[in-house]
C-alpha cells in the first residue's frame, strides 16, 4: 500500500515538487487566515459600507493594475527567486502592519493601503509562481501536480486558514498576521529548497520593454485558438458564476432564510466536493478524456445556476454546493493542466496572468450585474442570468472544446526529463510536507 506521502506527492513527480507544493500549502494557510481577519479589522475599524467593500475590492485591484506587467516580468527573470522576493516583501508589509496594531496607531486607510500592498506583490508572486509546476514536471504528470497544488488551496486557503484567522482575531487583532508573516515567511524557506530554475529562452524579439514583451505575449495568445478560446470561457463563465455569487450572503440568509451560520456551512460543503474531486483526478484522468471532463463540468455550471433559481430550500442548496465543488475543482484543474500544456515556456508567466486579469476582470464585472439585478429583480434574478449567459455561452463552445483538449502540447518529454530531476541524486526530498 502507498504512503501518504506518495499518495499526496507521487516519487515520480520528483523533490522540487513537494518543496514546491509545501511552500504552496503552507502560504495558502497564511492567505486563508487573512481571508478571514482582514475584513474582521476592517470592521473592526469603521462602519461605512464603502470602506468594508473597498477592503474587498483590493483584492481585485492589484490584478487589474499589474497582472500583464507581472505576467512579463515572470517570463524574463529567475521565477523562483521571484517568487521569493515577492513573497518576502508580502511578509514585510504585514509585519508592519503588525507593529502598528501593537502600537494602537492602526487605521482604517493603513489597512486598505496594507491590503493594496500585499495584494500587489501577491499579483507577482503568483505570476511567477504558476510558471514552476510546468518547469519541475512532466507534461503527462501535470495533472496530478495540479490537483495537488489545488488541495492544498481547499484545505489551507477555504477550510482550515478562516476559523483559524477568525479565532486567532478574537483573541487579539494582530495575532493572525503575526501567524501570517510566519507562514509566508515559511513559504520562502521552503521554496528556496528547490533546485536554481534555468531563464526560459527567449525569441530575440523578447528582449525589448516590457510593454513590448506584454504585446509579443497578446499577439501569441491572439493567434493560438486553443488557448484563446480557454481563455474566453474562463472570462465568460467568470462573469455569469460572479453575478448570484456576489450577493450568496443575501439569497442564503434572506432567501434561504439559513442565517449566517448556514452561509458559512454552504462554502464548507463546495470545499469538501472540491476535496473529493481533487483526489479522485488521477483516476477521472486515466478514464475520461478531457473534453468530455470540460462539457460534463460547464454543463453542470449551467444546471447549477437553474437549480438555485429554482430552489428555496436549504438541504438542497446544500447538494447543489456540494456538487458545484466536486466539478468546480476539476473544471480548475484541467483548464490550468491545459493551458500549461499548451503555452511555451517562456510565455507561461505572460499568458497565465492575462487568464487571472480575465478571472478578476469577470469576477468584477459579474458582481455588478448581479447587484443590479438583485436590486432590481430579487435575488434569484442574478441565477437565472447566470443560467442564461453560461447556456448560451457552452452552446458557442461546446464543438471548440474538443480542438482544446485535443491541441498539441508545446512541452515534450525530453526537456521535461531535464528539468524535473526526478529521483536525482543528492537533490534533497522533502518527507511529506504536508
């Protein structure tokens, strides 16, 4: 029988790859605890409305702002020291932040500054960051990593990082983000382990500005329908998941009549889908073929959306969650083992971050639509433009989907072989990280 370790981190994906993933879990776990006390101090700080949202929003911000500039910088510099630099710098800001709570000077506006801040060295760390995978593995192994790399996200990030955040708050504001510089500072630790990653090699074109660099990597991603078409539907799906998901709070307490409580349990049930998902990949993978995954997925995003229109019960609201997450996380996983598959290597970091400016840019957009719907309409409005927008959208994509998943992958075994250093003497395993 294999060991949990080689359960959660197969041999055969090499020891870069569980540094890596340890590092991955383990700054998942600090964002998971801020996840839940940065709106806690926020409103802690101020009762405007405005303010607590705006908290939010700096979420998004950073994304919109930087993404394609980071994007460009991840596929010109080392990408693992890049990642360590941004990941330090996260851990500086919040321990400033820390001194000013001890200190009694913290404020509402340092806080949103703090978050803007963090936010914007998180946009470059993950930029840099989504590239290693596809640079430590085999293309037929990334499947397996990224499920793995996606539950470490469900467990650190949405189950175990907000009660914890939330506890450590309760016993005094500045205890979670000092466990959160701890984390992200553990992150770096970890990440240094992995063996130098070499510079991508770059066309001669490459090597002008940056603006340059962002407009070479639009220009490949315009005229490569593959991975353009991914692209558009993870926009598109973005903004019709976006639209009822921005006021959930609303329809589960008010509609639902489920009360606070309840809409906490209904983000638990789509983590533990999300979690079952996650593990079964290796045999989904094995037995059906991606295109078919990526219909059954975006079909059940439409009955989703049909189902919370009609409904106004909770025991089945809660079976609706749970199934969202069970396909949610394999609809993650394929479309990012696709992509990754499919880009060359010295363009991942520019085109993994035009998709996150498009996942951001939806979820902004979609959050907007629904308010005015909900405002307008009620809150099953938002649903049934969700139901609209996503079945009109799997109808247009439904025959590009098998040109996706059929697409010739850019990364050959060979050069895999390279880079992955699988069972490679004296390179330093890492026992279970996690």
């Amino acid at each position: 029988m294999p060991s949990l370790g080689e359960l959660i981190a197969p041999r055969r994906l090499g020891p870069d790859f569980r540094w890596l993933l340890a590092s991955s879990w383990t700054s998942n776990l600090g964002d998971g605890i801020a996840l839940a006390a940065a709106p806690l101090l926020i409103a802690s700080l101020t009762s405007s409305p405005v303010l607590v949202a705006a908290g939010a929003m700096m979420q998004f911000l950073p994304w919109l702002l930087f993404g394609l500039l980071a994007g460009a910088v991840a596929d010109h510099h080392d990408r693992r020291r890049l990642v360590m630099l941004a990941n330090g710098l996260r851990a500086l800001v919040v321990l400033a932040l820390v001194v000013f709570l001890l200190t009694g000077q913290a404020t509402v506006w340092l806080v949103l500054v703090t978050s803007f801040l963090y936010g914007t060295a998180e946009v470059f760390a993950d930029s840099a960051g989504s590239t290693l995978l596809p640079m430590l593995v085999k293309p037929a192994d990334l499947g397996i990593g990224n499920a793995r790399m996606q539950a470490g996200y469900l467990v650190a990030n949405q189950l175990a990082g907000p009660p914890l955040g939330a506890f450590l708050f309760a016993l005094g504001s500045f205890w979670p983000f000092v466990l959160q510089v701890v984390c992200v500072t553990l992150a770096v630790l970890l990440i240094s382990r992995i063996a130098d990653t070499p510079l991508p090699e770059q066309a001669g074109s490459a090597r002008g500005t940056k603006a340059h660099a962002i407009r070479e990597g639009l220009h490949w991603l315009r005229h490569n329908a593959p991975v353009r078409t991914l692209v558009i539907i993870i926009l598109v799906f973005n903004v019709t998941w976006a639209a009822p998901w921005g006021v959930l709070v609303l329809y589960a307490t008010e509609h639902l009549g489920m009360g606070p409580v309840g809409y906490g349990a209904l983000t638990t049930a789509s983590a533990l889908g999300g979690m079952i998902a996650i593990f079964s990949f290796g045999w989904l993978e094995k037995h059906v073929s991606f295109s078919t995954l990526m219909r059954v997925c975006l079909s059940l995003e439409v009955l989703m959306h049909l189902s919370f229109a009609l409904t106004s019960s909770p025991a089945v609201a809660f079976v609706i969650m749970f199934g969202f997450g069970l396909y949610a996380f394999v609809w993650g996983t394929i479309s990012t083992t696709v992509r990754q598959r499919l880009v060359p290597m010295e363009l991942q970091g520019r085109i993994a971050s035009v998709n996150m400016v498009g996942v951001f840019g939806g979820l902004v957009i979609g959050q907007f639509i629904g308010g005015v719907l909900a405002q307008l309409f009620g809150l099953t409005a938002p649903w049934w433009f969700a139901f609209a927008g996503s079945a009109i959208t799997l109808l247009l994509v439904w025959r590009p989907i098998s040109h996706i998943a059929a697409a010739k992958p850019v990364l050959d075994e060979k050069s895999a072989d390279d880079v992955a250093g699988e069972d490679e003497p004296g390179a330093g395993g890492l026992p279970l990280p996690d």
